[in-house]
C-alpha cells in the first residue's frame, strides 16, 4: 500500500517515489538510458516476469516517463521511448550509481559512468547551478515554495535538522 498522507503527497520526494520508486522500474529507467527500447531488450536484460515487466512499463508511460510508439504492423509491436520527464531522471540514477559504487562495492566498481569524448571516468557531484559548489547535509536546508500548503509548512517549520532557524550554523 503507499502512502497517502497529505505531507507525502505535496512532497516532490513522495511524488517521485510514486512515479518511480519501485525498483524495477529504475531499472527499467536505467536500461533505457542505456539504449533500451523493446519489451524484449528490458525482458532479457532484466531478468523480470513478463507480466511485471508490462505493469511497470504501462506505468512508466501513464505517468509520462515514456512514450509508447509502434513500430511494427503484423503483429504490432511498441517501443518505450524516454521523454524530457525521464531523461531529467538522468541525474538520479547517477547518483545512485556513485553511491552504490562508493558504499556497496566491496570488490571495487564494476560500472563506472565516463566522459563519451575522453573516456575519463566521471566523479558524479551534485550541485548548485548559481555557484557550483556542493550540495551536502552541512549546507542545505528544506524551505517552503510557492505551492506549500499551510500543513506542509508546519511541517517544514518542526523538522529540526533542516530548518534554517533550528539547523545549527556552520556545519
């Protein structure tokens, strides 16, 4: 069952593991991202039950990650095709994969992400665009936007660790 609390909901984290937190489906994502099209590409490569696959595949494409196209007549066959919405999820299997290789690869990566010009292995950061510095932990609070209810900024208000006027300074 998901969640459904209103704090869940108008949360944009909420929303985006609703749209895509189910594993299978960021691994659909990934192998997209890596060329993927055909039901038959994600089935091979994922190992996954035909029936699964579909759901998540109808799911992906009604909540506008892909766009369904036929590409075969007799019999008719589609293909998933990422639209702006997915690849903007780009930068979040990134950074899954530069943690998964930081903290769950005993044995040293298997996969690294690299530049297609130079093949120099990439060192995946998230920051902000106005300063490129780092986002961390230490430097980041959670503020209401413009579309916060008056509930979600209670909320907002209450979580110690991320309010700026709970939050210690200089961490």
């Amino acid at each position: 069952m998901q969640p459904r609390s209103p704090s869940v909901l108008e949360c944009p984290v909420g929303r985006a593991v609703e749209t895509v937190g189910e594993w299978w489906s960021i691994l659909i994502l990934r192998d997209a991202f890596q060329g993927a099209t055909k039901f038959d590409e994600f089935s091979q490569s994922l190992g996954i039950a035909p029936n699964i696959l579909s759901r998540r595949l109808a799911h992906l494409t009604k909540s506008g990650m892909f766009v369904r196209r036929r590409y075969h007549e007799r019999p008719p066959r589609y293909e998933y095709v990422l639209t702006d919405k997915a690849r903007d999820f780009f930068p979040v299997i990134v950074a899954l994969l530069a943690w998964g290789n930081k903290h769950l690869a005993p044995k040293g990566e298997a996969i690294l992400l690299a530049n297609r010009d130079d093949i120099r292995p990439f060192d995946p950061v998230m920051v902000d665009a106005a300063d490129m510095r780092p986002i961390t932990l230490a430097n980041a609070v959670v503020i209401a936007g413009p579309g916060a209810s008056r509930l979600m900024r209670r909320r907002l208000t209450s979580l110690k660790a991320m309010n700026p006027a709970l939050a210690p300074a200089g961490d």
